[in-house]
C-alpha cells in the first residue's frame, strides 16, 4: 500500500520531530504551579535555533525568535516596557527565572558571561542586551560596512557564503541601516568565486533584476554542476634550489656572469666592466 511504506530518510524525519517536539498545552486551563513547572521544562532550543554570540550579527532572528517563543507560552509582560515585577506573587517570581533561563540558554557561554546578573529581571536582562546591540550605531555600522565590502566566498559553499551576507545584512537592520533586496544582489554577486563568471554575468545581465534568493538559487544550482565548492589549495612548501638550474649556490645561485663565487646578486663592480667593454669596441 503506498501509505503503508516511507523513505529511511522520512522515516527519520518523522522520528525525529516526534522526539524533538512538545505539543503545547491550553496554558490557560493549567493551575499556575503546573504552567509554570511546564515552562520550567520547556527545550527552548526547540524554538530559538541562533546562539546569541558577542558579535551579535545573529542579534535580529535571536531576538526574533525568542519574541516568538515568549508570545506563544503567554509571558511576554515579563520582557515588556510597562513591566510590573508583581512583588510577593511566588508563580510570577518563578515564571521570571524560567524566562532569564531561557535569554542564557539561548547565549553563548562567553556572551552568557559577559550579561551573567543573578539580580536581574527578566526585562533588566532584556534590556540591556538590546542596548548593546542597538546603542552604540556608528562603531557597529563601521564593522558591520567593512565586513560587507570585505566578504568573499573563497572556499565557502553558496549555502555558507549566502548566510554571512545575510547576517551582516541582519545586524544593518538592526541599527537602521536595511540593505534593500536589490543591494544585497550586488553585493552577493561582487564576491561570488570566479568559478560561477558565467552563472554570474547571465544574473546581471537580466532585464529585471533577480531578488536574492532567485540568485542564490541560480548559483546553488551552478555549483551543483560544478560538484561542489572549489576545494582549498593545500599550502605549497617554497622550494629552495641548490646547485643546478642557477649554476652555483644559495636559492638563486652565485653571481651571474660568474663560477662559484659569492652569494647574492651581480656586483656594480662587474656592471661597470661589462659597460667598459662595451665601450672599448664602439
């Protein structure tokens, strides 16, 4: 029977997100305790797949995701504007632990370290996070500018090399400074490897300009054909010549014009009588 039989690879599939997912329960119709003890349990990593780090080019979806994740279990008042710590309310005190859990859990250890207050409120944290990723605008634009107009592919797959444009394209949004679709292309196709020139020309050559990931697409495919990205050259070590093809010693042998000599390059002495020699027959 055709549902009776799946793919190994769908089989896995299914497998994986029935281990992986956890069905949300009505939150409303859970006593506090037993909302709270199911938030305290709760794979935060299930919902927020980007590690907040200390360059902070991930901050966007970190934040977008976590803003998700809060909304959905119904405690985004503990990160809000008008928060109200609700003093002496044990299951609010509670629910404020599991929420600054979760923005630790979803940080790098050193980022982790960097934020780490055992005093703070979930807000306080929240806060202070979106300051440093948002406050200090012209230091970051200058990394964020340069990192732009520094980045190539090299060796990297289109997959990788797409993602670390987007993220700086992310941390601009950030600051207020969007790239716009059409900016993005031209940034993606200036750093392309020159395996992908004619993939690249044929893009740039359209009448209507491609959106980034029409793009991405056309050189996923491309690099496909070509079985892969370009493999790294492994490091050559120098050669160092001995007596053979310059004649004589060192890496580039002795003195021209001369036998086996001194080492280095022909003397002004031996120059000059070349030139004395040439006089004499003119």
């Amino acid at each position: 029977m055709a549902g009776a039989s799946s793919s190994p690879a769908a089989s896995q599939t299914s497998s994986s997100l029935s281990t992986d997912s956890v069905p949300l329960p009505n939150l409303s119709t859970l006593s506090p305790e037993a909302r709270v003890n199911y938030l305290a349990g709760l794979n935060i990593g299930f919902y927020v797949h980007h590690k907040l780090d200390l360059a902070g080019v991930n901050y966007s979806m970190w934040r977008q995701d976590m803003e998700l994740a809060i909304g959905l279990h119904g405690v985004e008042d503990h990160i809000a504007a008008d928060f109200d710590n609700h003093e002496g309310d044990r299951e609010w005190r509670r629910t404020q632990f599991v929420v600054k859990l979760w923005i630790y859990n979803t940080c790098t250890p050193a980022f982790k370290q960097l934020i780490m207050n055992t005093k703070a409120t979930a807000f306080s944290l929240w806060s202070t996070i979106e300051t440093m990723f948002t406050g200090n605008v012209r230091s970051r634009k200058v990394k964020l500018l340069s990192d732009l107009h520094d980045l190539r592919q090299g060796h990297k797959s289109i997959a990788v090399y797409a993602s670390e444009l987007q993220r700086i394209a992310h941390g601009l949004h950030d600051i207020g400074k969007p790239l716009d679709d059409e900016d993005l292309v031209v940034y993606f196709l200036r750093g392309i490897d020159k395996r992908h020139i004619t993939a690249r020309q044929l893009l740039e050559e359209r009448q209507i300009a491609p959106t980034f990931a029409a793009a991405q697409s056309t050189l996923q495919l491309d690099e496909d054909r070509l079985g892969g990205p370009r493999a790294a050259e492994p490091d050559t070590p120098t050669a160092l010549y001995s007596s053979g093809s310059h004649g004589g010693q060192g890496s580039y042998g002795p003195p021209y014009g001369g036998g086996g000599g001194g080492q280095g390059s022909p003397s002004p002495a031996q120059g000059k009588q070349k030139r004395k020699r040439i006089d004499k027959h003119s």
